[in-house]
C-alpha cells in the first residue's frame, strides 16, 4: 500500500494502477466498521482501491468541532492495509485549498434542506471536496454509506448534474449490536448518553414520522434538530439530534411508502 500526500504522488501512483477500474472510498479517517464495509466492497469490484483519509475543514462549523474530531491515522492506515487498498490519499489542508482557493460546488435545493438548514454550507464544502477527489484520481466507482442519505443525494445530484462520468455506489447503514448507526462520533458518546441516542435508531424504525417524533420527544437528554420524511432515492425517514455535546444523524429507507 501506497500512501501519497500530494495531489502529484496520488495522480503519478494512479497512473501506475491504471489496468482495470479504480474504486474510490472518501474518508476522514477513524474508521470503523461502516468505512471498512465500503472498503471490503471495493476490493471486490475493482482492480484498484484508493481511500482518501481527509478531515475536511471546508464541512465543519467554526464551532470547535472541526478541532475535535477523532484522529489517528497509523490505526487507519494499518486498518486500510489489512483491507486491501492500494493507495491512500492523506493531503494537508493546504493540499486541497491552497492559498487564493475561491472555487466552491453548491447543491443549492438539496444542500439547504435539513442537514443543510441546520448546518449551513455543510454541503458546500462536501460536494466541493468530493468533486476535487474525483478529478484527481478519476475512479469509476466511489463509495459511500446509507447512514449519510442527504450526503448521497446530494453527491447523486452532483454526479447527475455536472455529467461526471463516476458510479456511486451506496452500501447499508452498519449498526452495531444495540442498534445504533456506526459514526466515528459515537466515541464522544459517555455510556449513559449512548443509552440515550438509542432512542433515535428505535424512533425511526417506527417509519413513520408521527409515531418517531412523539418518541423523542419522549425521551430524556435529546435535543431534536429534525425527524422528517425525505424524498430522497429510496426516501427515508432521517433524523438528528443531539445528546451532550455530540449530534448525530440517522436514517431509515422507506422503500415502497407513498409518504
């Protein structure tokens, strides 16, 4: 396995695994389950599997968030390794927005629903990031989890609108055992406020919006954000909340409701 810090290194390693279709995995690292799941995926399609490891500043809020997010990266990379991906792409933030960077994609119906509403320019900096990663290692399949359906749909509208020649490939949202969504932000989770984001998996699978709000709002320690149908590709019932200082976000497909 090949890790490159330059957008250089990546496109010369690239060019070099050429043969075949490439397979592009974005991550910000702290892997987990749900990330190797997309990775094992990969391996299995294409001949080549790049995974990006970038915390992208350009999607967080100037709230500290950005400064708190889990990092390490010699346990993502040993993890990628084991995997089977060949090369990684782990630029600096200078990297990707170098001095005098203007240039943005913006989603504007998607990008300002839901998340969007709540985390403004989010979807910005989302699709601006993930457009630069396409350009520079050109793959023809990307990866992404269910857990993130706006994310999807957002890059989906993306894809469709800037006829990018790239497959998006959605694997399903990973649980763990008690039913809660895999997100590297779980680990900020304190026993006692786990038990309590429980609550959102178990509301949503409801899969009705009535029935989930009335749930969480029910439940002690949550502060909701929003629990809505979105019609999305397939539409789904997605909700936010937050507990303690963490907010999380989840969703379940309704395949086959009229809502």
């Amino acid at each position: 396995m090949k890790v490159c810090r330059t957008v250089a290194e990546i496109r010369a390693a690239s060019t070099s695994h050429s043969r075949g279709s490439v397979g592009l995995v974005p991550t910000m690292g702290s892997l987990h389950e749900g990330h190797l799941s997309l990775l094992r995926a990969a391996r299995e399609e294409c001949d080549t599997v790049v995974m990006s490891l970038f915390v992208n500043p350009a999607q967080f809020a100037e709230d500290g968030d950005l400064e708190r997010y889990p990092r390490d990266e010699a346990r993502d990379l040993e993890l990628a390794r084991a995997t089977g991906v060949d090369l990684v792409f782990a630029p600096s933030a200078d990297e990707m927005y170098p001095p005098g960077f203007q240039t943005w994609v913006e989603v504007a119906e998607l990008g300002s629903i839901l998340e969007g509403e709540h985390r403004p320019g989010h979807f910005r900096g989302v699709a601006t990031v993930v457009l630069k990663l396409f350009t520079i290692v050109r793959p023809d399949r990307a990866y992404f989890g269910q857990k993130d359906a706006q994310q999807v749909e957002v890059l989906r509208r993306m894809i469709r609108d800037l006829a990018l020649e790239v497959e998006l490939r959605v694997l399903p949202t990973v649980r763990d055992a008690d039913g809660l969504a895999l997100s590297s932000r779980n680990a900020f989770l304190t026993p006692e406020e786990r038990e309590r984001a429980l609550a959102l998996p178990r509301a949503l699978s409801t899969r009705d919006p009535v029935a989930a709000r009335a749930a969480l709002a029910e439940s002690n320690g949550l502060v909701v954000d929003y629990v809505e149908v979105a019609d999305f590709d397939p539409p789904v019932l997605a909700g936010a909340v937050r507990v303690g200082s963490t907010r999380l976000v989840d969703n379940v497909p309704l395949e086959g409701d009229d809502e």
